[in-house]
C-alpha cells in the first residue's frame, strides 16, 4: 500500500497490529510512523514504547511482543532494521524466522509491531507474503517528479491552500529540473506560503516569491529560456544568478538535465512516437512532456547531443579549476544559434 493509503486508513481509524514499512524516501516513512504512533499512543504514553536497533534478533522482538506490558495496557514494539528480509542461512536463524512468522500470524492482543526499513523488500520471500498476509506494508518510494502530484495534493490541503492551474503547472514544472527531490526540504518551503499570504487561493507570483531562494527556482527560468532558444533572456538571466551568487554547478547541473531530456525527448519524436508515449518513456506528466516537446522541435539532434557532451567538459574544468569566466555562454550561445 501507498503512503497516501495507508495514511487514509490510520484517518479512519482502521489499526493493524503489524506494520511494515518499507523504501528510500525516509521523509515519508517517518512522517507515517509520527502520525501511526500518534494513534497508538493518544496520551503520549512512551512506558508503552519499546525501540528495537539493527543489532536485535528474531528472539529479541519475539520476546518484546510476547511479554506482558507493566506499565501501559499495550507494547508498541518499533523496530529499526534494515537486514529484516534478507536471506538467513545459519539453520538456529532460520529457526528463529520460523517462530517469528509464527508469532505474526498470532500477534497477541496487546501487541502492536512496527517495522522499518530503507531497502526496497523482496515480495518473493515467504517471511514478506506472510507479513503482507497479516499486517500493512507501507511503500515508502522515492517520490519522482512525474509522481509527486498525490503528495503535493496532500500538501497543499494540510496548510489550506490551493494553488491555480498556472502556479501549480509552474510549480511541477520547477520540480521536474530537480535531480533529486527532497520531500522533507520541499515540505518545508511549502510550509512558508501558510505564513506568506492569508489568501487560500495562491498564484504563481506567491510561489516565486516564497521559493525563490531556491537554486532550481533561479535557474529553471535561465534552463527554459534556453530550451525556447531565447539567448537574450538566458544570458540576462545566467548573469542574474552569477550575481546572486549561485554556485556555477548548480546551474550546469539543472541546465545538463533540462537539455539531457529534449535530446531523449527529440530522439522519440524522430521515431515517430507520440507526446503521451514519450511523456511515459521519460517519466514527465503529461503538460511538462507537452511543453519539453515543443522546445525539443527548436532543435536538431546532434546539437542537443553535442552540448551534453559540453556539459561534461565544463563540469570536469569547474571541479578542477579550469574553467573560464565565459565557458556557460558559449555552451548556450551555440545551443540558441
């Protein structure tokens, strides 16, 4: 289940006496486990709380899950383990999952197991179906940016806002030039529109103004203006951020990856395919894939493919010093002719 599911259930009241939650994206999973223990745990009540590191076996959790609570009237046994499904070849280990699957499938009234982990599980493992038979895994994925618009739903409704269809397409839009996001850092900033305006309705001048310390906010109006083969703009705008004092290789990383994908997107359209297949290829929603397409047809292949190969070339000079003041110009000058 997704973490917008499995959030929903926890609204609703619907508890499990086990829960599994698994992926990279720790923001999400500890956001879960906040709002989990929170339903668990009403009166704040930690006696009831057992925390459980990587160094615990099979027998320690066993033993946490099975002994009577003194204190409170339940155990809330997190575990922490990132070794939990992996494959055990010692026989007394193997032994001691087979007593765990036990204790899963009869987990006693006043126990409430939760489990973490970063890995991605093996859903072929007969210890994950049997967790998945009687508990609730969580998928905690990384968010992409063709796949954070559940997120940012979510987002928007907990701090009362909405956002136009221009602010938001510009916000997804920011967000796909990012090479990582981070959902925590992005929360954050979000959280920054609630105290800028008391307006719930919110445009894309609000979302500019509280997001404009951004790298990616910065230099994703310069990667556009190049994608539209505007060099005068680009230009202006490359100087804007040499004057705000962002970091030359944080514009050449957004401009590689905003160039990197009109050269995937130019050569699909070559093979005749269409924008919704090549929105799917790339992994862009459907408006991005749409506008990176129109930008793609300014250009032919082998100069997109030659300026990557530029890009890398002054990535290695900016991290060995042997860049020149004007290399980004002439790199975008050439991409404009």
């Amino acid at each position: 289940m997704q973490y917008s599911e499995a959030v929903a259930e926890l609204r609703n009241n619907n508890l499990r006496k086990l829960y599994f939650v698994a992926g990279e994206e720790k923001y999400l999973a500890e956001k879960f486990i906040r709002l989990l223990l929170k339903r668990l745990l009403p009166d704040g009540d930690d006696t009831a709380l057992i925390k459980m590191d990587e160094q615990i076996s099979f027998n320690d959790i066993i033993e946490a899950c099975t002994t009577l609570p003194f204190f409170s009237k339940k155990n809330v046994v997190y575990v922490r383990n990132n070794n939990f499904l992996k494959e055990k070849k010692d026989k007394t280990a193997q032994q001691a999952e087979r007593q765990f699957a036990e204790l899963i499938a009869d987990m006693p009234d006043f126990t409430v197991l939760i489990i973490e982990t970063d890995e991605k599980p093996d859903k072929r493992r007969k210890l994950y179906k049997i967790i998945d038979k009687y508990g609730l895994v969580v998928e905690t994925d990384i968010v992409r940016a063709y796949n954070i618009g559940g997120w940012l739903k979510g987002k928007f409704h907990e701090i009362g806002k909405a956002p136009d269809a221009e602010a938001y397409a510009y916000l997804l839009s920011t967000i796909n030039v990012m090479q990582k996001v981070s959902l925590g850092f992005l929360d954050k900033e979000l959280d920054k529109l609630a105290l800028y305006t008391d307006r719930r309705d919110i445009n894309k001048a609000d979302l500019i103004a509280v997001l404009s310390g951004l790298p990616e906010i910065s230099v994703f109006a310069m990667a556009e203006a190049v994608g539209e083969k505007d060099i005068k703009r680009a230009l202006s705008l490359l100087e804007q951020q040499k004057k705000d004092g962002v970091h030359p290789l944080s514009m050449l990383a957004i401009l590689t990856r905003h160039i990197r994908q009109l050269w995937k997107i130019k050569f699909y359209l070559m093979q005749g395919q269409s924008g919704r297949t090549i929105a799917k290829t790339v992994g862009l929603v459907p408006f991005v894939a749409e506008k990176l397409i129109k930008q793609a047809r300014h250009f032919k292949l082998q100069v997109l493919r030659q300026a990557i190969v530029d890009f890398a070339e002054a990535d290695y000079k900016l991290k060995t010093g042997r860049d020149n003041p004007a290399m980004l110009e002439d790199i975008m000058i050439r991409l404009c002719r």
